[in-house]
C-alpha cells in the first residue's frame, strides 16, 4: 500500500505512555513470531499499537503473524541507510503541562527500529536526527526523556545506533525564563548542503518587494534576503537527509500558532541545517501584502521595525544594544496583542509563508540526489509514523496542553497523512494554505496525485475502517482545540469559553 490514499489509526488500548519506572519500559510485553530480541517488559500497549498501525496498513500482509513478517520489507533493503526523523522541537513545554504532548517519545520509535532490523537483515545503518529549534538543549531532552536509555539497551545487544543534531547554528538565551536576546553559536555539527530551488520554489512568484519583506522570528532579515530573493530561493539541508536511501518520518502531530497544525509535512522542517533560510511569515497586514497580522496597525508596523532592529544587532553580536531594544519591542508587542486582541509574527490561520517553505522542504526531500541536484523522479522512500498517543492542542507547538488520543497514525504519502489528520483534529484542512501549495507542487514536482475526498481511512476501530474523509462522524473525531490565531476548525472553537483556557 505505499504511495496509496490510505491514512492508517491504529488505537492503543490505553491512552498512555509506558511507565518510565518500569524495567525496559521501552520493549514488548509480547513474543511477537517476528521479533530479533527477546520480549522483556512487564507493559507495554505503545509498542503493539504500532505493530498494529504497520498490520492495518497491509504492510507485508501475506506473512503477517508469522515469524517472516516484515512489513518494512518493501520500503528497506539489505544495505540500505535509513534515517528516522522524530520531532524533537524543545526540551521543556511552556505551557508547564509536560513534554509527553511536545515531541514524539522513545517507546513509539522503538519498534520502528526493530522492524528496521528485521528489513535491514545485518546489512546497513539507521541514524536518529532532527534539527530542534535552535535554543533547545538536546542533551536534556534526550537524557529526561528515556531516548539514551533506549539506545544504550540497543548498544547492549549489538546493535549500534547513532543520534544526531542536523542544527548548525544554536542559540542560548540569557534568562532562566528563556526569553530574550538569544547568542548564536555556530555548532560542529554544520554538514549539509545549500540546496536552490530557483523556479521550482513556491516563493518564484513574488517579486523583490514582497521577498524582502519575508521575515523569521529572532533572525536577521539580512540573513533571509541574501537566500531568498529573485531567481534565488535556497535551503540548507541536512546531508544525513540527502545521503538516507529511506526516511522514516516520525512526527509529532498537534495544533500550531503558525500553520494551524503540524504533521508530517511540518516535520520536514527540522532536515534544515540552518534556520535563517526558512521564511515564516511576511511582515504587514494583508491590506498591505503581508500575512503577519489581518489588519493595518501602525503600532505593529513600529513593532516591526524595532524587532528588524533587534535581530539585526543580534547577527552583528550587539547583545547589549540588542537587549536594549528588545526591551522596547517586547513592550510595544504585549500592549498590540492586547490592543488587537491577537497576536503578530503571523501566528494566525492567514499566515500563506510556512505553508510554501514546508511545501518547499518536501519537494527536496523527494527529488533531491544525494549532491543536492534536483530530478524529475523521486530520489528515496519515505513512510511517515506519527505519535498521537498523547498529543497537543491549544498554542502549539512549543506551548502544547495534552490531548489524549492513543493513536499511531501511518500512511505513506505525507500530504495524505497531514490532511487525515487534520479532518480529525476537527481543522477543515482543505482549505489550509499548504493544501493550495500543493496542489500548485503537482505542476512541477508532485507531492500528492490524489485528489482530497479520495482519502480512505483504515482503522482498527471498526467505525472508522475504510470511511473516506466526507463520512466520518463527528463523534470518532477528536475535537482540538485550536490556538487562539486559528479559526479553520470546525469545533470546539478557541473563542468559546467552554474550551478557552
């Protein structure tokens, strides 16, 4: 069933994760016919609602329930290099609600791996890696999270297992509460490739007026001009990315400020190196071209200014200065939230820049070589494997409330997973801007060659099973609660004070 129409929900008996407490929390409770390793765990409903998701996918379905099952046989070959992109965004949830809702947990990766394994048969390397935002301390949410726990088991039975930080640029904020002027620092680990999309980017419409007007939050609009502008639309991409001759893409599935909610698609954000070459929103109102805020506001405007400012003096290494204004700016930011009653930076559902810089990341991650040149045909196979087990809602993604779901989501396409997930999220996600951009892709490099209401789902609850996405219930829906910026939700809605926080 790959590149297929399907979106597969595997429900887990229990909408929890594996206690930590517990002796190899991490592995079976079960001595499934296929496994390499002996089952030891006392629990563990994770691992078996991911071996489900792989069985309600048809994924090597002839063997299945015996001891030749290997459902990622198709997708991996002996030899093979295969990358697992999890979502590892931060190390610490702002919201205070724990990060069970903010990246994608070990115990959901490790049977991935084994099945890896099992494809692999002794020949080839798997690699974990992601690109967290930039003032993340991996380190920490790896030790808290059980992620080095995990791979020490592995590397205890013989199997070796790197994890790495694709980012080239990492930041430290000078304040216990981790905001502020942030220092870059320049890290090792800075392998990859600048990639030009040039005509083929979804940004070759605008001109120069509305490419300079491009911003990233806490980055110099300097730095994002000298990459994108006219005839120029680059990215800096991992090379574990471009070298993987698989990608099994792991993502974190939970509502986001900025594009309303992030998936499969999203995820592909952290295979860039470095960040100051992903646009995220446009300065203005869209009375004045911009998608950052809905209406004119010379308050905002003054607002904007003095972040240019303050990021700019932050590239040059001003910290000083840059505190000074950030002061000023911070101020004047607060008083607009309250005066507008919404928030800038484009964290609404108006915002139509992420969506082409994630549309943008997919067409690379498909048709990308290995040096980075661009083909007509797909360059290497991808799964995508998503942790809905506890996700997040309201202001995601950094800022997530819990929302208890207990699902494994898989397809193989990742417009198809994204828009699945969507519609039971409750977003009306046909009409999300990343749906139009890729529809437009399919001109030049397709992404998805399936039209919306040919989505079928495949489910171990019978009440969803081969439902397309017009006859789903409202009741088997999750219902999200949305962020405050996003009204392209059906319900609840984030204004209703039964659901607002």
């Amino acid at each position: 069933m790959l590149n297929s129409n399907y979106v597969g929900i595997a429900y887990s008996t229990e909408k929890k994760y594996t206690d930590r407490k517990k002796k190899n929390w991490f592995r079976p409770d079960t001595q499934y016919p296929e496994m390499m390793f002996d089952a030891c765990s006392e629990h563990n409903q994770v691992y078996e609602a991911v071996r489900e998701a792989l069985h309600i996918y048809q994924m090597d379905n002839d063997n299945y329930g015996t001891d030749r099952w290997n459902p990622l046989g198709e997708l991996i070959k002996p030899g093979d290099n295969v990358i697992i992109k999890p979502n590892l965004v931060m190390d610490y949830n702002q919201s205070n609600e724990g990060t069970e809702c903010l990246f994608t947990q070990p115990e959901v990766v490790a049977p991935i791996i084994d099945y890896i394994l099992i494809a692999l048969k002794g020949e080839g390397g798997i690699i974990i890696g992601d690109a967290p935002m930039q003032e993340c301390n991996l380190e920490k949410l790896l030790e808290e999270s059980g992620y080095n726990e995990m791979m020490e088991w592995y590397r205890k039975v013989g199997v070796e297992i790197k994890i790495v930080d694709f980012r080239g640029l990492t930041t430290q904020i000078d304040s216990k509460k981790r905001i502020g002027v942030r220092k870059q620092t320049i890290s090792d680990n800075q392998d990859g490739t600048v990639i030009d999309l040039a005509d083929m980017s979804q940004f070759a419409k605008y001109d120069k007026e509305h490419l300079e007007k491009m911003r990233i939050t806490n980055y110099s609009p300097d730095r994002l001009k000298e990459h994108h502008c006219p005839g120029r639309h680059e990215y800096f991409v991992s090379n574990y990315i471009l070298n993987a001759d698989v990608v099994i893409n792991m993502p974190k599935p939970k509502t986001h400020r900025k594009a309303g909610y992030t998936a499969a698609m999203k995820n592909m954000v952290g295979m860039n190196v470095r960040k100051e070459y992903l646009p995220h929103h446009t300065i203005g109102s869209v009375a004045e071209g911009g998608d950052e805020y809905k209406k004119k506001s010379l308050l905002r405007n003054i607002d904007d200014k003095l972040y240019d400012i303050k990021n700019t003096l932050e590239g040059k290494e001003r910290y000083k200065a840059a505190k000074f204004v950030w002061y000023i700016a911070g101020g004047l930011k607060v008083l607009g939230n309250k005066v507008h009653h919404d928030e800038a930076e484009g964290n609404w559902y108006g915002n139509k820049t992420i969506s082409k810089t994630i549309v943008d990341l997919n067409k690379i991650l498909f048709y990308a070589d290995k040096n980075g040149h661009i083909h007509d045909k797909i360059q290497r196979k991808t799964l995508n494997i998503g942790d809905m087990i506890i996700s997040g809602e309201k202001e995601g993604p950094v800022a997530p409330s819990p929302k208890q779901i207990g699902a494994i989501i898989i397809a193989s396409n990742a417009y198809i997973f994204d828009m699945g997930v969507g519609i039971m999220m409750g977003a009306d996600a046909t009409n999300f801007p990343f749906a139009e951009d890729c529809k437009n892709a399919n001109e030049s490099l397709p992404l998805c060659n399936y039209q919306d209401d040919e989505l079928i789902y495949v489910s171990n609850d019978e009440k969803l099973n081969n439902k397309d996405i017009k006859s789903v219930s409202n009741e088997l829906k999750w219902k999200f609660v949305p962020t405050k910026g996003c009204l392209l939700y059906t319900s609840p809605s984030p204004r209703d004070p039964k659901t607002s926080r």
